[in-house]
C-alpha cells in the first residue's frame, strides 16, 4: 500500500492527457521545496548517525543539530518531499481544462494525487513514525527530567527557525 500511495502522483501523471510543459515558477519552487526536505532529512540522519556513533552519547537522546530545533526533523523533511512531489506533478494533472475532460476529471486527478502527502503524513503523525519513536524514546528516557523538559519544549516537526519558536508540545514554549 505504501509504494503505491507514493506512485500515485507519478503514476497519475503518466496517464495524463496533459502535454508536458516547462516546469516554470511554481514547479521551480516545488523542486526548491524537494531539495529543501531532502536536505532536511538527510542531514537529520546525518547527525544522528552521528551523535549515536559517539560513545560518550550511549543512553542520551539526540538534542544536538537539527535535532535542537525540533524533535522530528527526518520525518519534518520525508513529509516535505512528498508534499513536494505532490506540487511538481499537480500542474500535469490538471492540463488544459478548456477543450478536454470534464473538470471532475482533471480536478479528480490532482485530489487523487494529494492523497500521497496526505497518506505519508497521516502514517508518521499517527502509526509508524512519532508514535514508534515517542514509545521506545518514552521507555528509554522517560524518567530523566531533561528529556521531559526537551519534549516539552522542543518543537515537534517544524524547526524553530521556521517558525519563530516553531510548534512546542503542551503550554510551553
């Protein structure tokens, strides 16, 4: 299911009646937005492989890096590259509407297609991301107060330098 949710945009694109078309602003800014969280992410990764590698770290948390300015920045990023795919491949669904299938048609496509990022965000904010990672951070650190006063405190997905303080868990912030 999840490689197909996640092909669907493409796949959608490939049965499209549209001509292809230069990518122009928006798709320059959706491409932009890719880099953006594949940079996102693969620095995440990055610098926990490398906190983890460190021995002095063994029974710490990451809170170092990217990993200072929100708890989740790989899954910040896996989300931003699939609303990103979702942009690129939305202008060759709608196509040219005058003269071609009906509006339910070419606006069904680009829904169809918004399920990705919709599906790949409901699943890190609710199934196997977050609630995976919070249960065994949880069971390792639960009972160190920096580790609490870190979860709440720290932005849950959206980088402090995003948002002006990003988006903190409870009332403080």
């Amino acid at each position: 299911l999840w490689g197909w949710m996640n092909a669907l945009p493409q796949t959608l694109l490939c049965f499209s009646p549209s001509v292809a078309a230069p990518l122009g602003l928006g798709g320059l800014a959706a491409a932009l937005l890719f880099a953006a969280g594949f940079s996102l992410e693969t620095i995440a990764d990055w610098q926990k492989w490398q906190f983890k590698a460190d021995p002095a770290n063994s029974g710490r948390w990451c809170d170092r890096g990217i990993w200072a300015q929100c708890q989740y920045p790989n899954y910040a990023g896996e989300i931003v590259v699939w609303v990103s795919v979702f942009l690129l491949s939305a202008p060759g669904l709608v196509g040219n509407v005058i003269g071609g299938p009906s509006l339910v048609a070419h606006y069904g496509r680009v829904v169809a297609a918004a399920c990705t990022p919709a599906f790949v965000t409901m699943l890190l904010l609710n199934v196997s991301g977050i609630p995976l990672a919070e249960a065994r951070s949880e069971e390792r650190f639960g009972a160190i107060e920096e580790y609490q006063s870190y979860k709440r405190t720290t932005p849950l997905l959206v980088p402090r330098f995003l948002m002006g303080g990003g988006l903190a868990r409870g009332s403080e912030q």
